[in-house]
C-alpha cells in the first residue's frame, strides 16, 4: 500500500470541475430566473397596454364616432412612413404600385397588404 498520487491528483481534479460546474449552474439559474421575471413583468405591462389601447378605441368610437379601420389606417400610414411597405408578406416578392393600390399581391395573391384589425395581431388564441 501507499499513497496513490495519482488517483488523489485525479479525484482532486474531479471535485474541482464539479465545483466548477455546481457554479456554472447556479449562474445560468440566476440569469435564466432574472429573464423569467423580465419577460413576466413585460407580459404583464404589454396586456394592460393591450387592454388601455382596447379601452381607448372603443372610447374614441363611441364618444367620437372615429371607427376601428379609421384608427387601422391610420396606424398603418404611419407604420409605412417608418417603413414603406415594399414586399408581399407572404412570398417577398417586391409590390408594384398597383398590387399597393389593389391591396393584393400580384405574384402570389396574397391579399390584406394593409393592417385591416388593429388589435388581430396583439390577442392571444
Ligand atoms: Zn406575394
């Protein structure tokens, strides 16, 4: 018998990169948690925001008689100045000044080129 200095050298190593990895974990734990409360905290904000704008619609039709297209348009000019619609959502091609005018794509037939339900695309199924 004697001391094995290599198997002690070996085991030494081992405790070492499970102390390394326990860490590791712990870090990817905490960070994987801090982005769980993020993202819950701006699902939280983003249906209140759905709601508020949900509320100021129908506020604005009723009280002022401005429909929901009318504000859909509107959004939808101002989405465009920011950036111009110029490819068909659905097969990229790029949209001539008639498919815009026809609300449809010339290529593909995709049609609705225009936001036509302002909150469609903000509700969950
Ligand atoms: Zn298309």
């Amino acid at each position: 018998m004697g001391i094995d200095i290599y198997n002690m050298t070996w085991d030494f190593g081992q405790d070492v990169d499970i102390s390394q990895a326990r860490t590791a974990a712990q870090q990817l734990s905490r960070t994987a948690m801090k982005a769980k409360n993020t993202v819950d905290d701006l699902e939280r904000r983003f249906t209140k925001l759905v709601l508020i704008n949900a509320a100021m619609a129908q506020l604005l039709e009723e009280k002022l008689g401005i429909t929901q297209q009318e504000i859909s348009d509107y959004a939808a000019q101002m989405l465009h100045k920011r950036k111009p619609l110029n490819k068909c959502h659905s097969c990229g091609a790029a949209l001539s000044q008639t498919s815009k005018q026809l609300n449809k794509c010339l290529y593909c037939g995709a049609e609705k080129l225009k936001a036509d339900d302002l909150f469609g695309d903000l509700r969950r199924t």
